[in-house]
C-alpha cells in the first residue's frame, strides 16, 4: 500500500470534522467556513432578493453557532454532536457516517435573530482527489435550517476544491429540516376519495353483520362489498378433490411458495442497496452459492408465474370453444382488466397521493420524489398494460412490468388459442416455432450487444432489462410452452395417466436435473471473472434456463395431477396455501411499495449486513405483505370481482 494513505486517511478526516482530540480540533471547520464565505462573499451575490436574505440569515445562524460553540453552549454543543464521526472500517466497505438524523432535527433555539433549528444534510463527497482507493464518502453535517441546501452545497465545495474533493449529489433531496405539512390538491382528493370509499364499506359491513344476526337474506351488492364477507372468501379452504378434471390442487402451493420466493428475491435486492458498514461481508454473501440460490434464483419465480398464467389461459378458453365453439372478445377482455385493474391503479393513485406524507429518512426524499416522478408521468402506461415498452426507462412501480407482459400475452392468446382448438396437435409445432423465436431474440440481442450477466463485466449501452427482461416478446418462450402445457392437461382431463415406475424415475431425473442445472449454473455466470466464459455461453444460458425451469415446475404439475406425486403433492396441496395463492396478486403489488418505505424510514444509520438479519427481514415483509395484500385484495379487487360476475353472468 502506498506510505501515503494513512497521511490521506488523517487529512480526510480532519477536512470533514471528525478528528478526535481536544473541543477546538472538533470545530475547527466550522469557522473556516465563515472565514472563507467572509472572504468569498461576492460569489453568493447578495442582493436584496428573498433569496439572498436567506443566505444572510445562514451566514449569520453559522457565526452564532460557531461562537456559541467556542464557548460551549448546550445548543450548539448538541447540533454539532449530532454531525457524522469518523467511520471505522473505511477499507471494509464503511463509507457511510450519517450522524444522528434525530438528534439533529430536535435542536431549537431561540435568539435575538430569530430561532435556530437543526436542519441535517447528507454529502457524497468524491475523494478521489486524495487517491484513496475508496469510493465516494457519505458523510452529515447538522446545520442551521435557513441555510439553503444550494448554499450548503457551494460552501463545502469551495472549501473542498483546493483538496481536489467535492460534493456531487443534489442536496435539495438530502436535506431535511422541520417543516409544516401542506397537502397538495391530489392528496386532498385522495383523501376524500378513500375515506368516502372506505366508510362505504364500512357501512356495508356493518349492514351485512346485522342481516347475519338477524337472519336475513343478504343481497348480492351487499355481499360483494362487505369486507366481512370478502374475508370469509379469501380465508375460506376446500378439501383436496379427487376428480383429476377439477383438480389443480397443487397449483395453490406452487403459486404462494413463487409469490414468497419472490419476496425473497426483492429483498436481497434492496439489501444490495442499503447502506452498509461492512461491504465486504455483503459481498461475500451474495457471491455465495447460498446468496446466488436465494437471490438470483428467486428471478425464476416470476417465470413460474407466466407458465401458469398460459396454462390456465388455455385451458379456460378451450374450455369456452368446446362449449360455444366462439369466444366473446368483450368479455374476454373486460373480465381481464376489470379483474385486475381496480387494485393496480388504487396502489398508484395512493402511491402518488401519500408518498411523500408517509415518513422521512436520509434516503426517503429519493424514493419519494422517484415514485411519484415516475408514476406521475407513466401511469397512464401503466393502466393500459404498455408501460415495458412505451415507458422502460421511467415505469411507474418498475416491478409491474410483469402485469404489462401478462396482459398483452392475454390479448394476444385468442390468435394462438383458436388455431389450437381448431388444428389441434397440427398446430402445437407452430407454438413452438414461436416460443424458440423469442428464445432467439434473446440469444441474438446478447451476442449483438455483448450483454454479460456477471456484475463485474462492462454494462454496454446500459439496456439489457429493457431489451431481455421487461421485454414481452424476450419473456414470452415460457407463457407459450405454459399454453401447450395446458392444451395437453385440457385434452386429458377425462382420465388419469399413470406412468410406469421407469417412467416416473426417468422424468423425476431429468425434472431435477434441468432445475439444480439452472440453479448451479448461476454461480459460474454471475459470479468471479467473467472473462471465464464467452459472450455466446451467457447467451445459451439467458435464451435457455427459464425454460429449462419451468419444464421442472410442469413436470411436477403433470405428476401431481395424476396423483404421482407423492408427499411433495400433500405438501403442495396444503390447505394453508389456499389464502396466501388467492393474495399472491395483491401482494405482489404492494410488498414493494412497503419494503421501500419502511426499509428508508429506517435508514437513519448504516445497517450491520448479516444473513440472519437479512431471513429476519425476508419473513417480516412477507408477514406484511400477506395482512396488507389481504386488506388491499378485500378493499379494491374482491369488491370488483363480484362486480364482473354480475356483468358477465357466465364465467370464461
């Protein structure tokens, strides 16, 4: 290591005021930035404009603060404990000295120019200038709150610049300061809106309680709205049944075991976003086989979905054109958005609404202001089920893209499902001739962009999601397989195949070789140099693993049908997992929403990285996930279920 660093380690320390010694060393900054706005005035322009009084104001509050300091003044002895400390365990990852958030904003004092209150500020400062091999610091000032974070930012950087150090984050989003609350138009409407709604239902549910007391008949509006009633629906379970023509049992398992696996996912996800004081152990976890399985392969639960999604779609409307040898196109399509929408754009609107009112933290203003910029602009995309392609860069809850390619392959699947019914068989090589272009696309567009699936290769043009994962046509290889699928269950309702023992063995064998293959493999092409392997091997496995995947999952569909499957098809078929499959919609709309929020309310300090803590927060999100879901599935989707029904007398 160079002789220099610890000499550079000293200098940074002492230029962001957190050198250990004597009360004067502690505060030797803060005067040296008066001294340098006294000397530097003329580069603030003060003028009489609103705001240069505000400018005069901060210099002002400064000097008193930093006399007050000298002479050891409770107040300002408090605002000043409250600024970041020198982090240990730099050269560990520890890049993060957030002071304390709430110390900070609780300092108040009155004095003949008024009143001071703390107003706690978060820099990124590059280092670079110092040649430390680390990335930029994060480091909090607790500062007087008529200072402007635009006049924060210009003096730590005129007082950096000379050092070759300066701040490069906008702090208008990292300042915090006491502020009175003031509700825009929309959230007033919002809350009109839900609060009306809300004592509607509770309305409802009342009424509905006293027509059970007193043994009544119970209306039909009534009980689509009552929420005591939609409970009742939602945490109502049924006996396994026997018949193999009614019997998907088992997808009730798989669809809560994906829906918790994706949770899963999501939360390793934001954990590698979290500040935290020991990188390094992070980064060791998540390149683990252990991290990499729970992590990466937590992406697959999603292609799970899309399977089932395609088989379900088939067999319902094959169902329909046996019956009617036609499709109602209205009501088809009705049914789908209708089904799904009241919940998605009630997440929006609230997401939109009330974001910004719902907590503060050192991050919170970015998650803010990023969902409501976002959603604010696509949300329309977002309604309509396009938003992967016409909004990739900016979707409104980005997690969604899977609800915009699972409607537009619903739309679509009259044009592959009417051929089916027709041609039967006959047409099935056409569906695979399909399923094996799109696997294609995602293949070619690898090669052709030199897109590389480890973390450490060079990221390219910087749109890899958009082109290969948020896609439709690049996603769409296992919805089509998902649809053949379900045209071989629908042809075989009528009867029970029972594969010999070899049979069994042979297809058990090949099942769990394709998914521990998918699972072994993500190691070798995320994780170490990825100069290991080729452009092309990242494209096989890319265009390849979700399919080689979901064959497993129909497999062990196929076997559980037929009643095959063993102790793993009692244990998919648990009634338990009956609740949690009927919220798997709306918990995914909303754990993503929660894990945001409460995860940047929190981050007031950097969090300690542990596995334990990681599970820890893994089963607390899916805990309120699955009581949020079921509150949002009885308040916005249940409701509008019932509604559909009575719109369309017959069921697809």
């Amino acid at each position: 290591m160079d002789q220099n660093v610890p000499l550079r380690v000293f200098l940074l320390t002492f230029l962001l005021g957190c050198a250990t010694g004597s009360p004067v060393e502690l505060i030797s900054l803060v005067p040296e930035f008066v001294n340098f706005l006294g000397w530097q005035g003329s580069t603030w322009n003060f003028t009489n404009s609103s705001t240069a009084e505000w400018d005069i104001a901060c210099v002002n509050e400064l000097e008193l603060f930093v006399n007050a300091l000298h002479k050891d003044e409770f107040w300002a002895v408090n605002l000043y404990d409250s600024w970041g400390k020198v982090p240990t365990g730099v050269f560990f990852g520890n890049i993060y000295e957030f002071g304390n958030f709430d110390q900070c904003r609780r300092v108040h004092y009155s004095h003949y120019y008024g009143t001071i209150a703390g107003q706690h500020c978060t820099m990124m400062v590059d280092v670079r200038g110092l040649e430390l091999p680390v990335p930029p610091i994060w480091y909090s000032i607790c500062i007087p709150d008529s200072c402007q974070p635009r006049m924060v930012s210009e003096l730590v950087n005129a007082f950096l610049q000379d050092y070759g150090m300066r701040v490069v984050n906008d702090l208008d989003t990292f300042c915090y300061k006491n502020e009175e609350q003031s509700f825009s138009a929309l959230t007033i409407t919002a809350i009109v809106l839900f609060s009306c709604y809300g004592a509607f239902l509770v309305i409802v549910t009342l009424l509905h309680l006293v027509l059970i007391y007193t043994e009544k008949a119970i209306p039909s509006f009534i009980d689509r709205f009552s929420a005591y009633s939609n409970l009742m629906k939602i945490t109502a379970t049924v006996p396994q049944n026997k018949s193999k023509a009614e019997s998907m049992d088992c997808v009730n398992g798989i669809r809560a075991l994906s829906m918790i696996w994706i949770i899963v996912n999501h939360v390793h996800d934001a954990s590698l976003g979290h500040p935290t004081t020991n990188v390094a152990m992070r980064t060791e976890y998540t390149q683990s086989y252990y991290g990499v399985l729970f992590h990466r392969l937590g992406g697959k639960a999603v292609d799970i979905f899309l399977m089932l999604s395609g088989m379900l779609v088939a067999m319902k409307l094959l169902r329909e054109l046996d019956r009617n040898r036609k499709l109602n196109y209205a009501e088809l399509y009705l049914h789908r958005y209708i089904r799904i929408t009241p919940a998605y754009a009630a997440m929006i609107f609230f997401a939109v609404a009330f974001v910004d009112h719902l907590g503060e933290g050192i991050l919170y203003k970015l998650l803010a202001e990023d969902i409501v910029n976002s959603c604010s602009t696509s949300w329309w995309s977002a309604l309509l089920y396009v938003q992967n392609y016409v909004h990739h860069k900016q979707m409104c809850f980005a997690h969604t893209w899977y609800l915009s390619v699972d409607m537009q392959l619903y739309f679509l699947s009259p044009l592959i499902l009417i051929p089916l019914w027709k041609y039967g068989k006959r047409f099935a090589p056409a569906i695979v001739l399909l399923a094996l272009l799109s696997m294609s696309c995602v293949f070619t567009t690898f090669m052709v962009n030199e897109y590389r699936l480890n973390k450490s290769a060079p990221t390219g043009d910087g749109l890899m999601p958009r082109k290969t994962y948020h896609a439709t046509h690049a996603r769409m290889s296992v919805w089509l397989f998902g649809v053949l699928f379900g045209y071989f269950l629908h042809r075989t309702k009528s009867r029970t195949i029972r594969l010999p023992k070899i049979a069994r063995i042979l297809g058990w064998t090949l099942a769990a070789g394709m998914v521990v293959l998918t699972g072994y493999s993500l190691k070798q092409v995320y994780v170490g140099d990825y100069n290991r392997f080729t452009v092309v091997v990242d494209a096989f496995y890319e265009s390849l693993h979700r399919s080689f995947w979901v064959f497993g999952v129909m497999w062990l569909i196929f076997v559980c049908i037929n009643g095959q499957g063993g102790l793993v098809n009692q244990f998919l078929c648990w009634r338990f997992w009956q609740p949690m499959a009927k919220l798997s919609y709306t918990m995914y709309l909303v754990h993503i929403m929660i894990q945001a929020v409460t995860v940047t309310m929190q981050l007031k300090t950097p969090i300690y990285f542990s596995g334990v803590d990681l599970w820890y927060r893994i089963f607390g999100l899916v805990g309120i996930s699955t009581v949020v879901g079921g509150i949002w599935s009885i308040t916005f989707e249940y409701p509008f279920f019932g509604l559909e029904k009575k719109l369309f007398k017959k069921q697809i």
